[in-house]
C-alpha cells in the first residue's frame, strides 16, 4: 500500500477518522496479523465512531444548555419531590418519541433548570436536537427577529426542533405580542414535537400569567395536557450545597 499518498486522499475525502485509525495502526506491531476485511472493519467503524462524535458535538454547541448537566449526576438523596421511577422513564427518552411535553415547578434553588439541562444532554446524545432559551431572552430575540426580518427563519427553527427547553416561564406577566409569540410557537410544536417548561409558579397559576383567557387556554390546552409534570419542593439545594460545600450536580 502507499502509505502517505492514501494518507493524503483520506484528508482530502475528509474521512478523518479513518485517516487516525490508519496511521494508529501503523503504530501497532500485530496489525499485520489482521486480514484485509478486519482492518477495513476498523476503519470504517472509527470513521462511524468520529462522525457520530462530531454530530453530538454539534448538537450540544447549538442546544446552548445553561448548565453542563447529565442525568448520571441527579441526586436523589434530597427531599425535594424527585420521583426517580419517573426520571428514570424520562431518561430514556420515551416521552420526546411520543412529542409529549414536560413541566417542571418548584422554588427557587430545587434544580429545575439544572434537570433540564442534564434531560437536553441526554437528548442531545440520544440523536434529538435541543434548544435552550430562557423565556424572557426568546421574546427578545424575536422581538430583534421582526426588526431585522428574521421572525420566519427563527420560528421555523423552533418548530423543526426536537425538544425545547423554556427556563424561566412566569418571571412577568405577558404582554399581548408576546401571548401572539408563544402560542404560534406551540402550535407549530403540538404533538408534532417536544417542549420542557421550568418556573417557579405552580401551574394553576399560569392563566393569570398569560393574561388574556381566550390565549391562556389556547397556550395551556397545547402545553399542559399532554406534559408530564415534576413538582419539586424544599429548600433550596444551591444554599443547601453551599453550606455541605458540596457539588451543584442536582
């Protein structure tokens, strides 16, 4: 075989991982115990291995998580109403298969946003792709979106999305562009894709929120009747862990 010539066409052919993998095994004394067929196998899985690994990258760079959380790290010691039969059906992924929805509630510090970010990861590694948007900041970016002519080309971004992640829901109450925004978004995602919703107001309290009956029922009707629901409750875990001088994991 020539070597470096073959080197140099696998860079060009952009099979990077097969290129690493040949020149490991130019690096391997026994390789050559090795029929033709195991060390193409070889190949090719390495190749299959890196462009799966680039794929998961590019999909947690644009999932933007705030937090750099997985599922392996929950901690389920804490009172706080953390079903763990219930994470453990989450986990698996089941629930954005089905375009089913999840609400999370509870006090300040009870690791809401932390669980979702460490279930966009886990999303994220399982294939589905994931953003990330604090609520305040999504209505501000398409706000910018109306300005700049952008609105269509961001809201089909979020439509084609598997799992949203809004963090934040119910800091204020909504203004009358922002009810329009939110149920045009959830209308495009109903049971056509997956949306994660974390606040600190209890869900009987997110009509008085939106504001305007006829678009509160009409944004619930679309989020909350088909959402698992975590309630989480307790001190907060962040004065908890500061105090033990332990980890953040949630």
């Amino acid at each position: 075989m020539l070597y470096h010539p073959t080197i140099d066409k696998l860079a060009e052919l952009r099979l990077t991982g097969m290129r690493t993998a040949l020149m490991d095994q130019q690096d391997m004394s026994d390789i050559e115990a090795l029929s033709f067929e195991e060390r193409l196998g070889l190949l090719l899985d390495h190749e299959a291995a890196f462009r799966a690994e680039r794929r998961l990258m590019y999909r947690l760079r644009n999932a933007r998580l705030r937090y750099s959380a997985v599922v392996e790290d929950l901690d389920y010691r804490h009172p706080r109403g953390l079903d763990k039969a219930l994470m453990t059906r989450l986990i698996t992924g089941q629930w954005i298969r089905k375009k089913l929805n999840l609400l999370i509630t509870g006090p300040t510090g009870t690791g809401k946003s932390w669980i979702a970010c460490a279930l966009g990861n886990k999303a994220c590694r399982d294939g589905f792709t994931v953003q990330y948007r604090r609520l305040s900041r999504l209505f501000d970016e398409l706000g910018y979106a109306h300005g700049d002519g952008r609105y269509p080309k961001v809201m089909k971004k979020l439509a084609r999305t598997d799992v949203i992640i809004l963090d934040d829901w119910g800091l204020a109450k909504l203004t009358a562009p922002q009810r329009r925004e939110l149920l045009e978004i959830l209308e495009d995602r109903h049971e056509r894709r997956s949306t994660l919703v974390t606040s600190q107001l209890p869900i009987e309290h997110w009509h008085k929120m939106i504001g305007e009956p006829t678009h509160a029922d009409a944004i619930l009707d679309r989020l909350v009747h088909n959402a698992y629901r975590i309630a989480l409750e307790g001190e907060s875990m962040r004065k908890m862990k500061a105090r033990g001088g332990g980890s953040l994991a949630a």
